[in-house]
C-alpha cells in the first residue's frame, strides 16, 4: 500500500450506519409488504457490503442479484462514460426491483443504470443510495432510500474503495490528501 492514500477522520460511523440501516430496511419492508418478492440488485462492486447489511433488514421475501457497472477508473473523478462489465443473471420483466448503490456523486451511473434497467420493463423500480454528494450532482436522480448526505470530499470505507484498497474499513472516512 506504498502511495495509497490513507484514510482521514471519520464522516459516518458504523453505529450511525447500522441504525440509519434499521431506519431504511423498517420503511422498505412496509413499502414491499404488498408487493414482492423484491429483487435487490447490488451495484458491484462497492455496495456489497451495504448490501449484505441492508438485507438482513428486510422482513419480506427478496432475491438478490447483481450488476458491475464501470464510471471511473482508479482516480477519483467521473469520465462520464459507463460501461456495463457485468449484466443481471435475471430477467426482471414484471418484477419489483431496488437498484442498491453505495455513492451517487455526478448521478451519470445511477441515471445510466436506471434507464438501462426501465427499458427491461420491471413492474417498479426504486433506488437506495448509502451515500450520496448533492453538491457533485450533473443530472437530477431520485433517490427513494437515502443512508447519508456527505460533503464533496473522497471517501472509502464500508465497501468503498480508493483503486482497490480501503473497502475492508468499518467506518467510512474522508480520503486524506485527496488527489
Ligand atoms: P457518479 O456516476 O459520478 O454518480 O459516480 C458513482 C460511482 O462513483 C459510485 O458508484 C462509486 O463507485 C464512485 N464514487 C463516487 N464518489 C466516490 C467516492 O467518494 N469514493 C469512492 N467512490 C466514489
Ligand atoms: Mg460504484
């Protein structure tokens, strides 16, 4: 890890995290109550760990699948180019589905991801955000399940990585010497 930027104080810690998370997983189980099974499609690769937080929340029937989307490289900023590298398993024609993302900077990949997945005719489609930077945002998204506004700084921790490392942090933390 020569070079890589450490981890800075603390913005959101895993206590907040996990009682926002009980907050969220309360109002989508009674969103849901009605209309399942829900299908939780995970934003690979930071949101594997709010994912597997946020699940255990939930007390309806859910299925899990995932999608690896690509904006960035392994800076820090957007190129406004997303690429699908890994597509969903399943056909979600007909079916409730709860796109889960770990940050919403720009919004250029949710409102990618979210046109991409419209146009497979899900019977609703619904985003949560752990994270989300309204001051970086360049198009408007609707976010119906937000954890946590944070201010414009790089953050890692809780799934989220800086080039790989960092997304083995409990607690999420401000970059330090953010390039
Ligand atoms: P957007 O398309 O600009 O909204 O970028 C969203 C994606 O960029 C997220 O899914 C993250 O993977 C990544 N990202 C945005 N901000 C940060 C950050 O502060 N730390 C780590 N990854 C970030
Ligand atoms: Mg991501």
């Amino acid at each position: 890890m020569d070079g890589v930027p450490k981890p800075g104080r603390i913005l959101v810690s895993s206590e907040a995290i996990d009682r926002r998370l009980g907050e969220l997983g309360a109002r989508i189980t009674a969103d849901y109550r009605e209309r399942n099974p829900l299908l939780l499609v995970g934003i690979l690769r930071g949101a594997f760990v709010v994912l597997s937080d946020l699940i255990r929340r939930l007390e309806i029937p859910c299925e899990v699948d995932f999608m690896e989307v690509s904006s960035y490289g392994t800076g820090t900023s957007s190129s406004g180019v997303v690429r699908i590298l890994k597509d969903l398993e399943e056909d979600i024609t007909g079916r409730h589905v709860l796109i889960v993302e770990d940050i919403i900077d720009t919004g250029l990949t949710l409102s990618y991801l979210r046109r991409s997945l419209l146009a497979r005719n899900p019977a609703s489609l619904e985003i949560f955000a752990l994270l989300s930077k309204p001051s970086r945002r360049r198009v408007e998204i609707e976010v119906k399940y937000l954890g946590f506004e944070v201010p414009d700084e790089f953050v890692v921790g809780y799934g989220i990585d800086y080039a790989g490392y960092h997304r083995n942090l409990p607690d999420i933390h401000a970059l330090l010497d953010s390039p």
